[in-house]
C-alpha cells in the first residue's frame, strides 16, 4: 500500500494590523495553537506543512518557530500581495527560501481559479509564478488553489503550466506521490489532536468511500 500523508495549511498566525478578509478569521490562529500543532508535527515523516497566502506572520512567527524544531514547509505566497501592508515582501520570500523552505504559487491576486478565463488563468499560473521565479532565482513547481477552486480545465492550464504538484483544500489524507495533494486547513481552536481526527476520517471506510467519489466528480467537472 502506499504511503500517505497528512498537509497541513496554515494561514495567519498571531495578532495583525491589517483587517482580515472574510471568512479570514476562521483560518487564523493564535502563536500559541500554532505552537501546539507545530510540536504535535515535529519528528513525524507523514505530515507535510503548507502556508497560504504570503502573511507577513510567515516570517515573523512561523519561520522562527519552523527553524527551532528543524521543520521544514511550503509557503504559496500571492505574487501581486508583495510588499503590501500585512503581507510578505520580494526580501521575506527571499529570507524563506534562503532558510530552506520552498516557495510555491498561490496565484496573482488571490481569485478563485475555476471561475476565470484563459486570460485570465495566464495571469495566475503563468505570470505570478514567472514573477516569484525572478525573486527566489530557481523554479517553482508548486502551487495552492485559492478557495481550493479548481475543476478540469484549470488542472489541465495547471498541468501546462510546468507545476509538478498542486495543493487544494480537499481534507483528509493523501498519496505521497500524488500530483494532487488534498489539505486540511488549521483553525483556531485546533490543538495537537488535530493528525489524530484527520488520521481516524480517512480509516472510516464509509468516510474515505464517500469523499473519494466527491473527489472524482470535481476533478472531472
């Protein structure tokens, strides 16, 4: 059997000066669950960590912390957010990936890609990733869907694209080597149960049966 893994997508983390998009709140979580979802993480060969959005927190808070325990993670920043107030600038994403971390696309300005036209999709998957290649210098082959939208015709442009692995909000487990990587998002109440109520979902068969056939319908609409 092959083996499986847990992604795990943080957001923002800690107190922030900027005001919060909405549905934002639900996906931000305090230093201290981060800490605890973090330690609950560390030494396990079977969890991946992912951020979204290029947040100035990932540098301010979840770098630091990462580098404490030896983690490493994937940061999908928002190429058209650099430098905003709240967000990561050209030197933070340089400073990730000079610390080992992998930058991967999160899009040009956070819109939801399965509603969007080929210009369009150019713009997001094409352009941004072009722009985040100029300040890391080396390839992404990385990328996040925003809103987890995604349907056929953008796994396709994807494809195109030069990404070899895409991340969407799915939940659950997913297959190390698979080219789509279902994630769970951490909230604010989350603790170190977390990997356990994630783990104990996809054994329920009825569980794993049910969101496989949901997984099959989207990525073929």
């Amino acid at each position: 059997m092959r083996q499986r893994h847990i992604n795990l997508t943080f957001h923002g983390i800690g107190e922030t000066d900027r005001t919060l998009d909405p549905g934002e709140a639900d996906v931000w979580v305090s230093r201290q669950r981060f800490v605890s979802v973090l330690d609950s993480v560390a030494g396990r060969s079977d969890v991946r960590i992912t951020f979204d959005d290029g947040n100035a927190s990932d540098v301010e808070h979840a770098l630091p912390a990462l580098r404490r325990r030896g983690l490493r993670a994937t940061f999908f920043v928002v190429a058209g957010r650099l430098g905003t107030p709240g967000f990561v600038d050209e030197a933070g994403v340089r400073a990730l990936a000079g610390a080992g971390m992998t930058i991967g696309c999160h899009g040009m300005r956070h819109l939801p890609w399965r509603e969007l036209d080929d210009g369009a999709l150019q713009e997001e998957l094409v352009d941004a990733k072009r722009l985040l290649e100029e300040v890391v210098e080396r390839p992404l082959t990385a990328a996040a869907c925003p809103f987890g939208s995604y349907d056929r015709r953008v796994l396709r442009f994807l494809r195109r694209s030069g990404y070899d692995r895409v991340y969407t909000s799915d939940r659950g487990t997913a297959r190390a080597d698979a080219w789509i990587q279902a994630r769970n998002s951490v909230g604010p109440t989350d603790d170190a149960r977390l990997l356990d109520r994630i783990a104990a979902a996809d054994r329920r068969p009825h569980e794993a049966l049910r969101r496989h056939t949901k997984l099959v319908a989207k990525r073929w609409r």
